[in-house]
C-alpha cells in the first residue's frame, strides 16, 4: 500500500475551508503579514499565543530536531507530514507546509505530495525547484515548471483553498542568478501557483526586480540585507514575510552558548536567560487547542 493510501485523512472539512479562506486572504491584504515558522507542536502553539495569523513549517527546523543536516534530502516525505499534522493540531491558525521538491522524481510524485498535505490539514505548501544534490542543486528550467504544473493541478482538484508557493532557490543554494530567478517565477505564476518566493535574495533591489517582475504575491525571507524590518519589506511591496529557519537557529544557538558556557566554565550563568519553568507550563497550557475546544 502506497503512503498516500495508508495516510489518515480525517480532517475537519468546514474548519479546514475555513482556514484556507482564511490563508488566502491575507494575501490579498495591503498590508504585510509575518508566517513564523515552528518546527513541532510546542513551538506552535507558543506562537500561536503571541497573535501572528498563520504558521509554516520548516524543513530545516525538522532536519535539526532529528538530529539531520537540511537541503540534502535527508528527511523523507512522511517525516515531513507527520510532522506537518503535530503542529495542524497543535494551533488553531492556518498552517502551511515547506514541501520542499515534491519528494520525487516525477511530477505525478510532486501532485501526490500535494494530496498527501492536504489531507494532514494544510491549507498551503510550498514546492522548490532544488535537486537536493550539492554537485546539481537546480532542477532544469521545464522540469521544475512541469513540477510546479502538476502541483496547481492537484491543488484544483481539492474542495478547499489551498495556497501554493513556488518557490525559485538559486540565491539559497549559492547560484546568485536573478534574471533566471526572475524568469523561473515568471514561469511558476504562469503554471498556476498563488505566491512566488525566491529565498536569499541579496537585497531591496532584487526584492524590488522580482515584485516587479511577477503579478502574484511575492513571500520574502526576513533577514538580508535591506530586509529587517516588516515595514522596510511592506514598503517594498512584499505581501508575505517567512522566518524559515531563523527561530529553530535561534533556538539552537542559544542551547549552544548555554551547554558551552558550563562545559568551557564550569558556570550557569544562562539559567538567568531561561524561561521559568511556571511560565513555559502555563504558556503551553494556554494556547493548547484541545482547552480552547478546537
């Protein structure tokens, strides 16, 4: 029996419309949003509490927690889902998904995907145009819009609003070439997807090239240069602003300087930093769903 076929796919029908209603008009706002990104349920629910209006996932959040390095494939399409589903049931907020390729070779596996995410609760996902493999980091121009191509098409067979990303990473994997950038999300808008991303992008002028370049709304990954303020992007133009993988790090280097501390110190000095235990508890508890009746 094929993955497809064993997922659970109980979900909430009228609430799952409603949250992809819900995804999809936030785009269509003047206004930019911010869609953190947590990597498992008790992240998600922490920001849930602190009022942002939708959730993505992260690929490299995940990669770190299972103890993975992120962009070489290393963790698999029903890791990915699962833990996809935590954090769906984790928050009362539209969630969308980093999907990362597809998980395949073909587009028939890219359409499967789709399917698959949708039937976890998503209400959005994204699909890259990486290969995976250092060596060939980029898929061809016509198979990555094939790709893309057989995403929209999965996502109009759903009977609900599912917002797809296409996203174009040649700046995030080292290949900083923006008229091919360009002319790859060009190509995804025309195959169908809702929202063009192309993560890494040098600056504000190349933010500016590519919202010029495209009709859909552009999501932009906080951090670079020119891009450190949800004013500075909403000025720019930008709908949609994703912290991908900045929390997880965040996080992880903060364990790290405080594990560091005591192994090159012999001090505790970072407990002054950690949350209280009280407060991590009553945080959790909450924003837990299953409390608020969700």
């Amino acid at each position: 029996m094929s993955s497809e076929a064993k997922l659970d796919t109980a979900t909430n029908p009228t609430d799952q419309y409603r949250k992809g209603a819900l995804f999809r008009a936030l785009h269509e706002r003047q206004e930019a949003f911010v869609v953190p990104n947590p990597w498992d349920a008790g992240t998600a629910r922490l920001l849930t509490g602190l009022g942002f209006a939708a959730l993505a996932t992260t690929s490299a959040g995940l990669a770190y927690t299972l103890g993975r390095s992120d962009g070489t494939s290393s963790v698999g399409r029903d890791e990915t889902l699962a833990n996809a589903r935590a954090i769906v049931e984790a928050t009362t907020l539209p969630v969308s998904a980093d999907l990362e390729n597809g998980f395949g070779p073909t587009p028939d596996d890219v359409a499967a995907t789709i399917r698959l995410a949708a039937a976890t609760g998503l209400v959005g996902g994204s699909i890259e145009d990486s290969t995976g493999r250092p060596d060939d980091p980029i898929l061809p121009f016509e198979a990555a819009v094939e790709r893309v191509a057989a995403a929209a098409e999965a996502v109009k067979s759903l009977d609900f609003p599912f917002t797809l990303t296409a996203r174009a990473e040649n700046h995030f994997v080292g290949r900083p070439d923006l008229p091919d950038t360009i002319r790859r999300l060009q190509a995804y808008e025309a195959a169908g997807a809702d929202v063009l991303f192309a993560p890494a992008l040098p600056d504000a002028d190349a933010v500016r090239a590519v919202l010029d370049a495209v009709s859909r709304p552009v999501n932009v990954l906080a951090g670079g240069p020119g891009q450190t303020s949800v004013a500075a992007l909403q000025a720019l133009g930008v709908r949609r602003i994703s912290l991908g993988s900045s929390l997880s790090r965040a996080a992880l280097g903060a364990f790290l300087r405080a594990a560091e501390e005591v192994s090159e110190h012999g001090t505790f000095g970072y407990t002054a930093d950690a949350v209280p235990y009280a407060r991590a508890n009553s945080l959790l508890r909450a924003d837990d769903p299953a409390e608020d009746g969700a």
